[in-house]
C-alpha cells in the first residue's frame, strides 16, 4: 500500500512540474515582441500638437489559428509619439507577400499629412491614420 500512494505521488509531483513548465515555455512564446521592424517618423514640415510622432510596423504574438501546420507572427502598426511602440494608436495589420517578409516591408513608405498618415505598401494597400486619432495625449 506504501509504494502506491508513493508511486501516485512522484506522478502527481510529475505532472504539476510538467505543467508549470509548459505554462511558461508557452508565455514566452507567445508574448508579444514589440519588435520594431520599419519606422518612420513626422517630417519637419508637417506639425501637429506636438511634434515627434512615427508609425512604425511591430512584431506582435504568435497567431496559432494555422496550427498545427503554420504558426506565424501576428504584426502590428502604430501610431506613437516618439519612438516607444509600448502605445499609441495601434491596429493588427495583415501582410500579403511573396517573398521575405522584414524586406517587403522596408520598401513600404509612410505619406504625413496634415489630416494624418498613410502607410503605403509597395504593392499599394494604403492604411490611412487620421491625425486624431493619435494626436492630443493618445
């Protein structure tokens, strides 16, 4: 009788290490980088209440939805005062390429204008950020 209430507890002493472990291996791969792939930011010639905004693209969490056959990055792009992408005016963004992604990317280009942004890809998907949206302590 001893070896079986050992025996069930090495398992369950097992089995909540496993656990824990696996808890953690997953939060860390799947939090979000925050890893600031392009940026851009505010020409001189274009002011708003302050001056100093970028849009940058980001790395965000892992999207499983493909899994267990694919699981890619999610991206983001945002709309920060200065250069921290922790905030700001942020969406999930969705890229179409067909080669390496981090080069498509870095041929994108960013249009300021008075009314706000617009982030253009280089086959023409434009997203356009209205200025108040991230102006005015968003």
């Amino acid at each position: 009788m001893k070896w079986i209430l050992k025996a069930f507890f090495w398992i369950l002493a097992f089995a909540i290490v496993s656990g824990i472990v696996s808890l953690v291996v997953l939060y860390t791969a799947t939090r979000p980088t925050l890893r600031v792939i392009w940026q851009n930011c505010q020409p001189e010639t274009i002011t708003y209440d302050h001056n100093g905004y970028c849009i940058a693209v980001i790395e965000r969490d892992l999207d499983f939805s493909g899994w267990p056959l694919y699981v890619d990055r999610r991206h983001a792009i945002v709309v920060t005062w200065g250069t921290q992408t922790n905030y700001g005016h942020m969406i999930d963004y969705s890229f179409t390429y067909n080669s390496n992604l981090e080069d498509y990317i870095n041929q994108s280009q960013a249009e300021w204008t008075q009314d706000g942004v617009t982030f253009v890809e280089q086959d023409g998907h434009r997203l356009f950020f209205p200025s108040s949206m991230f102006t005015g302590g968003r």
